[in-house]
C-alpha cells in the first residue's frame, strides 16, 4: 500500500525506514528515505505506521 502519494512511498518503505530513524516520528522515517513531506496528506497515516513499526520493534 502506498502511503505517501506525494513521494511514492510504500508502506513497507516507511516501517523500513522507521525502525532505522532515530525518532518517533514521521519526519524522521521520510528523511531516512530522503525526502520529505510535501501536501502533508499522508502524515497522519505515517504516523500511524511509524509508531506501530516502533513499537514492534
Ligand atoms: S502524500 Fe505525503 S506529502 Fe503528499
């Protein structure tokens, strides 16, 4: 599932990157990746897979 449209980025992408980053955050996950987030429409669905893939971590 692509959770960013603006920056094709998948869903597995971002839980990748999350574990990684080195904050719970959804900035953090789109740096590690190298981008960052434009329209801000996937923030609140990023923040949800960021936290979760934190936490299984
Ligand atoms: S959908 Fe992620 S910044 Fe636009």
């Amino acid at each position: 599932m692509i959770v960013c449209v603006c920056n094709a980025l998948k869903e597995r992408d971002v839980r990748e990157a999350a574990r990684v980053a080195d904050r719970n955050c959804p900035k953090a996950a789109f740096a590690q990746l190298g981008c960052k987030p434009k329209c801000g429409q996937c923030l609140p669905f990023a923040r949800e897979v960021v936290s979760e893939a934190r936490n299984a971590a």
